[in-house]
DNA sequence: TATATAATCGAGACTTCTTCTCAGTTAGAG
DNA sequence: CTCTAACTGAGAAGAAGTCTCGATTATATA
C-alpha cells in the first residue's frame, strides 16, 4: 500500500504538479480504502484526512489523475462515476439486481490485448473486464 | 435491425408494459443508430421521432429497460453514462486521449465466464471487455 | 367497435451533481 | 528566505437527474 501510495506521489511530481494536503488527501483516500469510490465518497473520506477539502477540488484532482492514466472511471451498478486504480487490469462479477460487485483476478486477456495492439496499432495500457448477471443470492 | 426491433418490443410487451408512441421512439433511438448513446442524445434523436418525448421519461424508459436487461450502462471517456444493446458482450478499445472508440468482435471470454459462473454461483448475462490506451493517431 | 381503467405521459418544480470564477494561499525552485 | 506560478476553498452558475400531478392513452374486454 505504502509503495503504490508513492508510486502515485511520485508521478504526480514528475509530471510537474505539486503535491498539496488536497491532493495528498485524495491519494490517501484511493489508497487505503481500495474500493471503487465516488467524488462524493472522496470528499467525504479526504475530510477525515484533510477537513478543509473542497468538492472543487476533488473533482479536479480526480480529472488530473484521469488525464494521467493513474485511474480511470467506471461505472458499476447506479449512475454515480466511480474510480479505480489505472494499473494492469480490473475484474468484476456486478450483479443486475443487487447490485453486490465480486472481483476476481484470473484474467484471460493477455493474449487478445496483444492482438488488437497490433491490428490496430493501438498502445493499450488498462482493461476493464465485467460480466453482468445475477449473483447467488439473486436467482 | 428490424428484427432486433421488434425484440425489444416484444420483450416490453411480454414484461407487460404497454408499447407507447415515447417508448418506441427510444428504441427507435436505440436500434437505428447503433452507438453508445446518453439520455441527452437520446432525448434529442427520440424526438426527431416523436417531437413531445420529454426528459423524464427518456429516464424512465432507460431505467426500464435496464431492469428487464435489455441495455446496459457503460462508461467510455467522459462524465456521462451512456447505453449499449445488453445481447451478448461489448468490446471497445478506448482512447484515454482522443475518446476515440473502436469496437472488436473476437472475444475470448467464454470459457472464463463459465469457470466464474461455477465457482461464484453467479448467472453471467452479458460481459465489457474495454481496453484503455492510445490510439494510433495519440501515440 | 366502443368502453373502462390502470399505466403512462409531459411539464415543470425541485434536488443533486458538476463546472466555473476569483481572490487568497502555498509548494517548491532558486 | 523570497518569489511566483500553481493551487485552493467558497460559493455562484449551469447541467443532469428525480419527483409530482393532472391529463392522456394503450389495451383488455365486451
């Protein structure tokens, strides 16, 4: 955990940005908690870090670390935007119903991501993989 | 296309819903113009359809037809939910840069989904598999 | 075909979410 | 330690999403 929180710290700074007790805040937040939060829940927690946080500023910060392909949005079951970490892949299992998100970390990608780069010619750096249906409790 | 048509139709009908001049204009929406729409595009083409189509009941509609899993959200590169047809699975390679979306057919996900479907007791519906990363004009 | 009625609608008020503006503050280079 | 461009919080403004309610209508049934 201390090592990714470093790992975003440090590429914050190289590309030039300071690192503020409002950007230190929601980098806390993304890692301790590792889950997939909304701006609002950034907020909410990031005051627990840092109480004069402004909703301003966490959605520019999260558009900062967006353009940087730190994290990246997604949604899951409900129109709220949420965030994950940007690095390697992300997995879920979303239930229709419940809405209850199970992660899992087999992924079998590797191999079609390489094809699609070349056909394409495209440089892919994440992948979202989530299967919808309905969870054990739900059917 | 037609026939997709009158699949959705048929499946809001057989749900018990009545078929209504704002309903199908969405999915007039939804079903000639095979993109990744948002309520407000949706709410601007549906009404090319039929002019009184109001905001609300694009909402209700989508809604709707996201509880019977007919579409399904999803989030490509900005702030706004948008839909796809929830037959299936949905592959996109996204741009982080441009936004620019190139859509893929081959897929190779069924025996993982089979494999989750066993291990988590979980009824797998329809999949995203989206890589994230630089098109080949942004890199 | 006509009728009855529960489902659905449009309009607009209202709430929540997101963006913008601006004057004050501050991280970090030198 | 000083200076300054980058950054901030606060709140206004704008956009997106939800809710309410009286009017309308699709469809089952006769």
């Amino acid at each position: 955990m201390a090592r990714e929180m470093s790992q975003l710290k440090k590429a914050l700074k190289q590309a030039g940005y300071k690192l503020t007790p409002a950007r230190l805040a929601v980098i806390g937040v993304l890692q301790t908690h590792c889950e997939h939060y909304s701006h609002q829940q950034i907020l909410t927690e990031g005051r627990k870090i840092y109480p004069k946080l402004s909703r301003a500023t966490v959605y520019r910060t999260m558009e900062l670390l967006v353009d940087l392909r730190l994290v990246r949005p997604i949604y899951l079951n409900d129109p709220t935007q949420r965030f994950v970490m940007a690095t390697g892949g992300h997995h879920h299992l979303v239930c229709s119903n419940c809405g209850d998100t199970i992660e899992f970390d087999h992924c079998t990608t590797e191999q079609l991501a390489q094809e699609l780069a070349t056909k394409y010619n495209f440089q892919i750096n994440s992948h979202l993989l989530e299967f919808q249906g309905l969870c054990k409790a739900c059917h």
